[in-house]
C-alpha cells in the first residue's frame, strides 16, 4: 500500500509542466479620460498582477508627466496609485512612456550613447519621485509605422535594442542601491514590418516581459469592416486588401518566430470596439464596403466594451452574430448598416485558453475604463489568477 506522505510527490510528477509554471500576469493599461465615469480611485487591485499608467511623454530627452489637459491629473493619480499598492502590496505599477501620441521623440532618444544615458537617467528619477515599480516602453513604432509626425530612421532597429539595454543597466543600478528590482517592459506591434524593424531576441532577454498589441488588426480607418482582433484567419472573408496574417494567432507565432520566449510573451485584448455605418448586407457586414466610422464614444468610430454591452447587443436593430472561425463577436444593424466589431467573455474565454496552450505569460489588455462594469476583467482575472 503507498504511504499517504508519498502521493504529492506522485500527484506533483503527473501534473502537466504548465501548470507547474510561475503564475500568470494580467497586465492593466489605465488611461485617464474626463469623459468616462472611472478614475484611478476605481481600480481593483486584486484583479490584476501590474498595473501600466499611461502615458507619461517625452520632453527635451527626458520622461516626464503628462500636463497636455493643462491640469496636475497625473500627479494626482500617482498619489492615489502609491495608496493602492500600500493597501495591495502585491500589486506592481509601471508608468508606460509613448504611445501612438507620444513617440514622436523616441528616434532622438535612442540616437547616441549620450541620448540614451540621458533618458536612462530621467527614468530612474521618475520612478523614485512616483512611486513606480518599473518602465513600459511604447514605441509606435522604430522605423516606419505610427503617427505620420514621429522622427523615424533605420537605424531605430539597432537603437530601439540600445536604449532598452541603456535603460536595463540603469534600472539594475538604481535597484542594487535600493536593494529592490525594477521593472522593464514593452508594447510590441502586430505585423511583420514591425518584426523586420526590430532585433526581438536581443529585446526580450532585455525586458521582464513584452505586452504584445495583439488587436487593431482591423479599425474604422479601414474602407472595409473587419474583426478588431480575430483569434484566427477566416478563410471565408478573403478579399483584396485582407491580409490572412492579420489576427491574434499568427501574430502570437511571429513573435514566437522573431525569438521572444513564450512565457515572456503577454496576450493584448481590447477592451473596446470599432464601428463602421453604411455597410453592405452581405455577410451581416463582414468585409462589406462601408461609408466610414459608425458611432462612437470618447472616440469617433471607436467604442467602450461597457456601452456596447450596456446598450447596443441585441438592442437598437443591432444583432449579435459570432464568427466561429474567427473566434469574435460582431453586431450589424441591417437597417442603418452599421458594423460593430468587439471583443466579449465569449471571445476572451477562446483567447485565454489559446495562451494557456500556448505557454505564454498572460493577459494584457487595453484598456481600464473601457470596461467599467470590468465584465472582461472579471472574466480575465477569474481564470488566470485563481487556482
């Protein structure tokens, strides 16, 4: 007869490596809005790993609080974020540097050794004089791509590894004086042409972990409705100008092809939706030509995960179909043809599946106070971070 001390050695043996892993992260982008009934007194901390503020800016070289709204709001959602974490001590904040709106001077930065020391320094600064545990870096994006006003060269492939080396050394000599570790991540892009303008494999043994933007794949600058972040190619929707490696599931692979390690791969969600008006029949909308951005919220043409749900699914001549291909939700309102595309629990529940079989390091999306009711975040939360 076994000895009872011996069964959890023998239950340890027959469990699955995965589930033996480091716990996964779930990683919360928060961006302030005056618009939205959400501030960062609102945020639950027990529903998530790390918490990325964004965004603070650039200016003259160096990181530095957003003060564009002409008020002190980051200062003071700092305060309240420093309150969070005494009350939540597990939680970790980073404060994420960039953004579509903000990496205009990331080609500057990571220019020379001096640029980089430079912006290496006022991180180290920032960090101290705020309370923050660590450094998101969102450059959209090195080379070519992002807002049509950002400082772009090709030699950004090189640098952008540079000034991430830079910032590593600093960050690892302000923490063994302060006998902590801060933290060092990464908002990555959802093509190929980011992968060719990137030295990924070098990055990642850089970085804790990157926070792969794995949505936008399709949006209301498109002439067409397509799915914001399809798991998986739909076969049935090709048509010219639809690229079959446009979703979560090849992108995952790309960057798993470029050398980032799986588990330090975190899984980007949207916590939002696009909109079209005036698109064709066929298809419930899917694909169909469309007369430009549909309704929106904060945003023309884009949408809160919390208002479509509130009022739009199965509701204003809306309906909700499902794209089973495709893993997705979509909403078509025959009458007024206008195309939603979103992501729900139906569709979240596919895609933390996908990375527990895949082996990656978690969740990430984008972002808070688009999910103010946190539908999504309890669904996220529920099934990474309980046992």
């Amino acid at each position: 007869m076994m000895k009872l001390m011996r069964l959890p050695m023998l239950l340890a043996a027959l469990l699955p490596a995965v589930a033996m892993a480091a716990p996964y992260k779930v990683v919360a982008y928060y961006l302030p809005s005056q618009q939205r009934q959400y501030s960062a007194a609102d945020i639950d901390a027990s529903k998530m790993t790390h918490l990325n503020y964004a965004f603070a800016l650039i200016k003259d070289g160096e990181i530095v609080a957003d003060q564009s709204s002409g008020t002190d709001q980051s200062a003071r959602d700092y305060i309240v974020l420093r309150g969070l974490k005494s009350r939540s001590p597990k939680l970790k904040t980073l404060i994420s540097v960039g953004g579509w709106a903000g990496s205009k001077e990331f080609s500057d930065v990571a220019l020379t050794p001096q640029s980089r020391r430079k912006f290496a320094d006022s991180a180290v600064a920032f960090l101290r004089k705020n309370g923050f545990d660590g450094v998101d870096i969102d450059w959209e994006f090195p080379v070519a791509g992002g807002d049509a006003a950002n400082i772009m060269r090709p030699q950004d492939k090189q640098n952008y590894t540079l000034l991430l080396q830079a910032l590593r050394e600093r960050l690892d000599s302000a923490g063994k004086q302060e006998h902590r570790s801060y933290l060092l991540t990464a908002a990555i892009g959802n093509n190929q042409g980011f992968f060719q303008n990137t030295e990924m494999a070098k990055v990642a043994a850089i970085l804790d972990w990157v926070n792969i933007m794995t949505y936008d794949f399709s949006g209301s600058w498109s002439k067409f409705a397509g799915h914001v972040a399809p798991l998986y190619n739909d076969p049935a929707l090709a048509r010219p100008g639809a690229d079959p490696k446009f979703n979560v599931s090849s992108t995952v692979e790309m960057a798993l092809q470029a050398g980032i390690p799986a588990r330090k791969l975190v899984l980007g969600m949207p916590f939002y939706g696009y909109s079209w008006k005036q698109c064709g029949a066929q298809l419930h909308g899917q694909h169909q030509d469309c007369n430009g951005k549909g309704r929106g919220g904060v945003e023309p043409g884009e949408l809160d995960f919390a208002d479509i749900s509130a009022t739009l699914v199965n509701r204003s001549g809306f309906t909700r179909y499902w794209n089973d291909a495709a893993k997705v939700p979509y909403l078509f309102n025959p009458d007024t043809g206008e195309f939603i595309s979103y992501d729900d629990v139906e569709s979240i529940d596919y895609k933390i599946k996908y990375l527990k079989q895949m082996g990656l390091g978690g969740a990430m999306f984008w972002q808070l106070s688009a999910d103010r009711d946190a539908v999504l975040l309890d669904k996220v939360a529920a099934d990474l971070l309980k046992p």
